[in-house]
C-alpha cells in the first residue's frame, strides 16, 4: 500500500519506518515545506518527502500524527475519500483545554471526524510510545506479542486496519466505534502500557470516563 504520513514527530517517523520495513511506500509531509524534513533523508531513504497535498494525492491511507490542536488547520479536501489511521491524542498542556473532550462529550477521533467529513477514520497507533512502535513489533505466531486496539464507525474500514496491524507486528484488538476510543486514550489503563490482547481487553473494559491516571503512571514503560 502506498501510505502519506501528515506529521514527521517521533511517533509520525516510527511508523513511517514500520511501514517501510513491511514493503509500503511512504510520503511525509508536515505543515511546513518539504526542505524542513531534510534530516530524515539520512535515517529513511526509502520515504518520499512531500507536502500535505503530495502526500494526500499519493497515498492510499493516511497516517494523521500531529498536535491535536492542530487537527482544524488540515486541508479537508486534500483527504476527502481517503482512509485515516488517527494517532492523535489530547493534552491540555499542549493542546490547550478542549471543553467537549474535558466534558466527555467526543473523543479525540470524532473530533477528526467531525473536521474530514468525506474521510474515513480508523483509530490506532496512539495507545503506544513512539520508541516502542518498532521495538515491539513481532512476527505473526511468536509469543509475548504486544496488543493494538482499533476503533471505528467503519467496521470494513476497521478490519482492513486491523489485518494491517497484524500483518506489522501487532496483534489488533477490535476497540469499537470512534465513541469508545475513549477507553484507550492518554491516561486509561490501556493506554502505553504493552498488553497481551487479554490484558489489553480487561484494560479496556475497566477504564472509566473520569478516572485518569498520572502521567507518571506509563513513564516507567519508558
């Protein structure tokens, strides 16, 4: 598949090297000219290097791996039609507060949604740190492999994610619609810590809405 990563941070270039390493194509591109990304020549070769609308035009799928904050200045037409794999997640030291998310009334996901309404969004790859995206990732059949759980109102959109998943190294747990992602978000006992599919199910199940834990509480996965 041929894959546009919107964000070159660590979690946006840790994909960008999982995808690679499974024989995708890639472009990245980030708010600003291509030349910006100049380093990444050096630590990915194989990656194009684009703007948002290069990136848009020559993918297949959309990885969208920027400052939540930031999710409104995206240019929806470049993304209508495409499929979005949201790794978004929302910190109010950086993003600012959210009033609908600090209420519990959206997620990070149906935010997005609500901004690219001719895409499809698939959530996924927010729930794990970035240094760990390629550390953690194992063949199909080995043992103590790490869980990622997906979410989407589009279930054939979802299962195309999650055998995606599975095939770069995780095994994909099925996290509901965009509503429920909630439950793998910053602060939820799903959230960073590497889990089996079972753990990775019971931490979801368990999270509330307005029980957070500390930041602190994953640093030590670190």
């Amino acid at each position: 598949m041929k894959f546009g990563i919107i964000g070159a941070g660590f979690v946006g270039k840790a994909v960008a090297e999982l995808l690679i390493a499974n024989n995708h194509e890639v472009t990245i591109a980030n708010s600003r000219d291509p030349k910006t990304l100049f380093s990444l020549m050096g630590s990915l070769p194989q990656a194009k290097l684009g703007t948002v609308e290069e990136a848009c035009q020559f993918a297949d799928a959309i990885v969208v791996a920027i400052p939540l904050s930031n999710i409104d200045q995206l240019p929806k037409q470049y993304f209508a039609g495409k499929l979005i794999l949201d790794a978004n997640n929302y910190y109010p030291d950086r993003d600012g507060a959210i009033d609908v998310l600090d209420r519990f009334e959206s997620t990070t996901s149906e935010l997005l949604a609500a901004h690219l309404t001719q895409s499809t969004i698939v959530k996924v790859f927010n729930n794990i740190i970035a240094s760990h995206i390629n550390r953690d990732a194992k063949p199909k059949g080995e043992q103590k492999r790490r869980a990622l759980p997906v979410a989407s109102d589009n279930e054939q959109a979802k299962k195309r994610v999650m055998d995606l998943i599975d095939q770069l190294g995780f095994d994909p747990v099925d996290g509901g619609k965009l509503a429920d992602s909630w439950r793998f978000e910053r602060s939820k006992p799903a959230y960073c810590f590497p889990q089996n599919v079972k753990e990775m199910e019971e931490a979801m199940a368990k999270a509330t809405r307005e029980q957070e834990l500390p930041y602190s509480a994953w640093a030590d996965v670190i």
